[in-house]
C-alpha cells in the first residue's frame, strides 16, 4: 500500500505541474488584462501610465517567464509583501486571507448539499431497488434521469423565479440577511439563505447516487448470502441493513469521494447564481477582473481537491473491500 500511496503521490504531483501550466496559459490567452480594464474604467490615463503598470505587472514578459515569476510567488511568496499565493489587485488582500474567508463560506453550502445528496440519493436508491418495476420505481428513476439532465445554472434560476419572485419563500441569494442580529438569529438566516442553492447543487449528484445505489443494490439482493439470511428467518430489516445494505455501498465508496470534487466545481455556477460569496463566486469574479493571483489559486486549489479525492477513493475502496490490494 506505501508503495502505491507513494506512487499516486508523485502522479500527482506531475497532473498539478501540468494542468497548472495549462490553467495559466487559458488565462493569460483570455482577451484583456488589467491594465486595459483600468483604461476602459479611466480614459484619461497617460499612456506612459499604462506602460508603466505593463511593465510593474510583467504583462508583456513571455508566457514562460510570467509563469515561473508566478510559481516563484506560489513557493516563496511575494518578493514585495511576502504574501503566500500573491497579492490580490482587484481585492487588495492577499490571496490567502481571501480564500479562507470564501472558503469558510463554500464548505457551509457543499456539507448541506453532500449530507442532503448522500441521505436522499441512497435511501431513494434502495427503496427503488426493493420495490423494482413498482410505479414509486418508475416515478424515482424518472426523477433521477431529469435531475441528471437539466443544468446547474438552469435550474437555479428556475428556483430563484418559482420561490423567491412568484411565491417569496425564500431569498432570492445573498448570504445573510442585512441587520440581522448577530447569535441564533444569525445562523437561522444563514440556514435560510442555504436552502436553494443546496437543493440546487445536490441535485445532479442526488440522481446519480439514486441510480447508482438501486443497481448495486439490485446487484446484491440477489446473492446466495441474502437468500441464506432470508431462510434463517431473520426479518427483511436486518437482512437489508445488516447484509445487503453493507455489501452495495461498496461501490457507491468511490462514487462519494469522486463526487467531492464534482461539487466544489459545480458551486462555481450555483455560487455565481445565488450570489454565495464563496469560492465558486471568488473564481468567477477573478477571472472577469483577470485577477490572475486569485484566479490561479482558486483553480490550483480545486485541481488538488480532485487529485487527493481520488486518491481517497482508491485507499477507500481497498479498506471497505479485502479482497482489493494495491501492489
């Protein structure tokens, strides 16, 4: 298993070299730049202005050196404020201070939208498999494809026209509400402001653990182990959960911790919706401003996110299942 471990680390380290020197190149290839957003927001800035801040900023370097200036920045940090990741233009912060406080804020939405995809994907999927062809089948499974199908953003927006414009049950986005008292008040608004965009980021991954879970379950039912426990005569709860039930999460394991990263990404869309100041709305508004420290971090960060997630989900799987060994 350290053999293996090691292994995948160091792949790892290779897949973040390289898709860091790809998210960077996108970036600088996007059209615009800082200095060109200043002169569309001051056109009465000198030339000599601009081409001072080109040079202050390196944006005429070469691609090459721009990204080890960068990569310098990332290990040792800013030669001039000596801010890890880099400094901030857009913000004025560093980057650091300015991911933990998003961050915070992302880890709130993503808990409420795996603990609420985990609890209504599964128990949807064993359900289904139970009563197999039966109507409450059919109504899941038709459910489940649709909530695979229809778009983040889509649906958010849907949301936000069905139940905060039409009938106003719920903030249309935002975090908190303004002037609200500080203590349970606080955190009962915040609950509140939580509601749509969960629903709305656990639905694609409500529907494919739905669909995953009633086909291993189905898988597993069937197996003589199950119908020896049925002709013990033990009752079909504890056949279900204390035989069947163990067995079919097995592959659902990687699933779960594939789907981790597949959520952090997906707030990029359900955060821009809502208008949730967390990472997914960070990278969105770094990219627009071409805050490249910002934006690279960001990117950086759920790169790494995917590659340890997947790295979990292999260790994960060998310790559910005994007879997977890594050599």
């Amino acid at each position: 298993m350290q053999r293996f471990l090691f292994r995948r680390a160091v792949h790892g380290v290779f897949i973040l070299v390289g898709l860091s020197i790809l998210m960077f190149s996108l970036l600088v290839f996007t059209p615009g730049d800082p200095v060109e957003l200043l002169q569309s927001s001051n056109p009465d800035i000198r030339s000599e202005d601009t081409a001072m801040l080109r040079k202050y900023y390196g944006l005429d370097d070469p691609l090459y050196v721009r990204y080890v200036k960068w990569v310098r920045i990332l290990v040792l940090g800013d030669p001039a404020t000596g801010a890890r990741l880099g400094y901030s233009r857009t913000y004025g912060q560093p980057v650091t201070k300015i991911m933990g406080d998003r961050l915070k804020n992302t880890l709130w939405l993503l808990s409420g939208a795996f603990v609420l995809a985990f609890a209504v994907g599964v128990s949807a999927g064993v359900y289904s498999a139970l009563h197999q062809y039966s109507k409450a089948d059919y109504v899941i499974t038709v459910a489940a494809f649709a909530g695979h199908s229809v778009p983040v953003f889509w649906q958010g927006i849907v949301f936000i026209l069905l139940f905060a414009v039409w009938i106003p049950w719920f903030p249309a986005g935002g975090m908190l509400t303004p002037g609200v008292t500080p203590g349970w008040p606080a955190l009962m608004d915040r609950l509140w402001h939580l509601i749509l965009p969960v629903i709305v980021l656990a639905t694609f991954n409500t529907a494919a653990w739905a669909r995953y879970m009633r086909s291993s379950m189905l898988e597993v039912i069937r197996q003589d182990y199950v119908r020896t426990a049925r002709a013990k005569g033990n009752a079909e709860r504890i056949v279900i959960n204390r035989h069947a039930m163990r067995n079919a999460l097995i592959p659902i394991i990687t699933l779960v911790a594939l789907s981790v990263p597949g959520l952090l990404n997906g707030s990029v869309l359900t955060e821009t919706v809502f208008s949730w100041p967390g990472m997914g709305l960070l990278l969105f508004q770094a990219v627009l401003g071409h805050d490249y420290n910002v934006a690279m971090a960001v990117l950086l960060f759920l790169a790494l996110t995917t590659v340890v997630f997947n790295l979990l989900a292999d260790v994960a799987y060998a310790m559910a299942d005994p007879r997977i060994r890594y050599e």
